[in-house]
C-alpha cells in the first residue's frame, strides 16, 4: 500500500491544474520545473509530491477518456 495525499495538498494540485493546465501534463520533470518556476514557498518533497499527483491524475483521465 502507498501513502495516503493530503487533502491541502490535492488542493492546491487541483488548482494548480486549473489555472496552468497547458503547461502541466504527464511528464513529472516538467511539471516540477513549471511549479518551481512560480516561486511558491514550497520545499522540494511538496513540489515533488504535487508534480507526481498532477502526472497520476492526467494519466487516469487520459485512460479514462480512452475507454
């Protein structure tokens, strides 16, 4: 079994998505360096556990979307 996200977290992911939803997609070393670049007080283990959401997430609409 994974670790569970937490909620502020997927938060933050959902909105995030919205309002750069071209720039983010599935690949996680761009999503990491676009959040990065927004200068957020945020550490590295919060960038990387929101950029992996985000990649997770457009993985299973895209899936989804498919069938």
């Amino acid at each position: 079994m994974g670790n569970s996200m937490q909620k502020p977290l997927k938060t933050k992911s959902v909105y995030m998505k919205e309002q750069l939803g071209d720039k983010l997609g599935d690949d996680f070393e761009q999503n990491k360096k676009t959040i990065s670049s927004l200068k957020l007080p945020m550490s590295k283990k919060t960038v990387n556990r929101i950029s992996g959401y985000l990649v997770r997430e457009t993985k299973r609409a895209k899936k989804a979307k498919v069938e």
